[in-house]
C-alpha cells in the first residue's frame, strides 16, 4: 500500500465504479492511446498482469484525499506499488481507504486467466491478415488480452520474436523495438523480406506475418 | 393514573413490563446493507427476530467480498465503533459515508454511520457493533468461492457418456 498521486499526463476510463458511490478506479491511459490495455473498463484483469489505477472520489465540498488501496484476498490482487496485480482466478474487494484506515469505497475486483491473445495497431484497429511495410516504415503493434468473448484488462510482459523467412537471416527484414510499455512493440522494416512476429505471454501466442517491399 | 379495577400493584408491574419491553425492542440500533454483492458471490444481511423483535443479526459474505453496513437508531447512529472476534475470518473497519441521513423529527441531518465488514477466510466470527444508541451483534459466516469451471474437467471414456470429475 502507499499513497496515490494523481497525474495530470493521464486520463482513463472508469474500471468500476465504487460500491458506496464515492468514487471509482481509473486506468492510466493516454488519452489518444485508443489500444491502452489499461483502458477497457469494467474488465477483469488477466492472470500474471498489473493493472495500473488512478482513484478519483466523487466527494461534495471536498477533492480527493490521501488514498491508499488494500486487497481483501491478496492471493487473487496483491496491491504492490500502487499497481493491481493479478494472481490467480477469482474476486477480490480493493478498499479505498483515507490515511486514518477509514473506508471511503470499496471495488470488486475480478481476475480471469487469459486464453488468446490478439494484435491491435495503435488506434485500435484489429490485426486480421498479414502486414506489408516499406523499407524504413514502421507500425506499432498492442497484444489484446481475452478470456474467451472477455476482453481483459492489464499489463503484461510479454515477449516477441521474429523468425525471418525469407531471407533466413538471423537479423532478419524486421527490428522488434520497445517503447517504454511492457506490452507494445514498434517494428520497424530493415530490409526486403518476408518474417512471422510471435507475441507471446505465458503459453498463449500470437503470430502475424510481415512481409518488407523495397 | 391508575385504571379502574386493577390494583396499584398490578399497574406498576405492568409499566415495568412495557418498559422493560421498550429497553429490549426499541433501545438497539437497527443496521442495513449499504452495498450490493458483486456477481456470483453472496453478502447478504439478514435480521435474527424473536418475539420482542429483532434480537442479533446474521451476515453470510463470500471470501474476498467486502459489505457496508449502517447503523441507525433514529438517525445515524452516535460513536459508532465495531470490533471482529476473529479479524482473520472477517475483519470490519469504519467507514466514511458523506451521505447525509435524517435525525428525527426537526429537520436535521448527520453522516450516516457505517462500518465496511470483510470476508477474509471460510469460517464464522462475531462482529460487534457498539454506539452510544445501544449496540448490535451479527454473526458473519464467510463462505468459500465457487470453484473455476476450468477445474471441473470433462473426461471421456470410449463408449461412454461424458463424466465430470
């Protein structure tokens, strides 16, 4: 547990709204981030990810106080530098509680493991078929969380690898380039070629094929 | 005054009575569930009458589900203060309602007075709720949540019918 600070670089989108009315957990979001895994509301959190809140309250007369977050079972969301991390499958009350311990709200919290995982650009738009890229073009790429038909929510580290085709080149036509968020991945087309991405968090892959034209 | 026909005596043990039964049926607070249950899960609240009334309250809460509760004897209810016998099975902390609630009959408006009771692990514990009104007992049973459907696999036998194990 430990205090919250508001941020004025983030807005969100509401993740659920308090069970006494009194205020709500928010996603950290961009707010021209249209894929942001953080944004769904309402969703549940996927196993092995962090969810990343900003509590608001809706008080009269008053803006927010000193916050702390505690999870009712800690098993299913551990609460760890302010961020919601998903343990395993289940619910779990997240109390918004003053400095003095005194419960302003309370939100059930849900945690589903994941199934599938598929690949959005950044505005959103969903990955379906293969990619074609000029040299020196490049496209950010968000892997979308899913419990069957549920969108999850959450952070995860998930790892990407590139398998040239053609050529079968170790560098390959395509760089896999990190930037700054555990999920998303810019790539960037090097060379002409043709190369498969896998995404993959746990057991749970995705690929998509990128052809490079001069 | 004393009615015709019954003795002084019987008079005075009947107030006695209606007193006595005025200090059990109308000197305790009355609580009310603030917060519904999410999804699946159970935080229900329920009144324990006897025959002067409501005696104690029961409190059956899902592990990991969180319920606020009110207290109110003519208006919120005054130096509200709630302890758990047992804060491993279900622990209860005061809490901060901004919503203002009717006292009596003047006009007047308080906080409202509530506690957020939690269920922490499977088994029964007593809370206690104690105000300068009178003080209420509710007995919290905290049940396990329902298993995962992934854990209820489906096995198959060649020429059988599917079997749940």
């Amino acid at each position: 547990m430990r205090p919250l600070l508001p941020s004025i670089l983030l807005t969100g989108c509401a993740m659920g709204g308090g069970a006494m009315h009194q205020a709500t957990l928010v996603g950290q979001c961009a707010a021209a981030d249209a894929a942001c895994s953080r944004r769904h509301p309402q969703a549940p959190i996927a196993i092995g990810t962090h969810f990343y809140p900003e509590v608001g309250t809706e008080l009269a007369g008053t803006t927010t106080p000193s916050l702390v977050l505690e999870s009712a079972a800690p098993d299913v969301v551990a609460v760890e530098d302010g961020a919601l991390v998903a343990r395993k499958a289940g619910a779990s009350a997240v109390l918004i509680s003053t400095d003095d311990r005194s419960i302003v709200d309370f939100v059930h919290v849900w945690v589903a493991p994941v199934t599938k995982i598929t690949l959005a650009r950044r505005d959103g738009e969903r990955i379906q078929g293969a990619i074609a890229l000029a040299v020196g073009e490049d496209v950010t790429l968000v892997p979308a969380l899913w419990n069957g038909a549920q969108r999850l929510s959450g952070d995860g580290e998930a790892r990407w690898t590139a398998t040239a085709t053609e050529p079968a080149t170790a560098a390959g036509p395509v760089s896999i380039l990190r930037d700054g968020s555990a999920d998303r991945r810019r790539l960037r087309a090097r060379t002409p070629g043709t190369t498969t991405i896998t995404v993959a968090l746990g057991d749970i892959t995705a690929t998509v094929d990128v052809e490079v034209v001069p | 005054m004393i009615g015709r026909g019954i003795p002084g005596s019987h008079a005075a043990t009947i107030a006695i009575a209606v007193a006595a039964l005025m200090a059990i049926t109308a000197c305790h607070p009355m609580l009310a569930a603030e917060s519904p249950a999410p999804p699946g899960r159970s935080a229900r609240l329920d009144a324990v009458s006897g025959f002067w009334g409501v005696t104690s309250y029961r409190l059956e809460l899902s592990q990991g589900v969180a319920l606020a509760v009110s207290c109110t004897y003519g208006g919120p209810c005054e130096k509200l203060v709630a302890t758990s016998d047992d804060p491993a099975i279900a622990f209860v902390r005061a809490a901060s309602f901004q919503a203002l609630r009717p006292v009596g009959y003047a006009g007047n408006q308080q906080p409202a007075a509530a506690v957020v009771i939690v269920g922490k692990a499977p088994g029964t514990t007593m809370i206690r709720l104690r105000s300068k009104d009178g003080g209420r007992d509710v007995v919290v049973t905290v049940i396990p949540p329902p298993a995962p459907l992934a854990t209820a696999a489906v096995a198959r036998e060649p020429g059988s019918c599917p079997r749940r194990s």
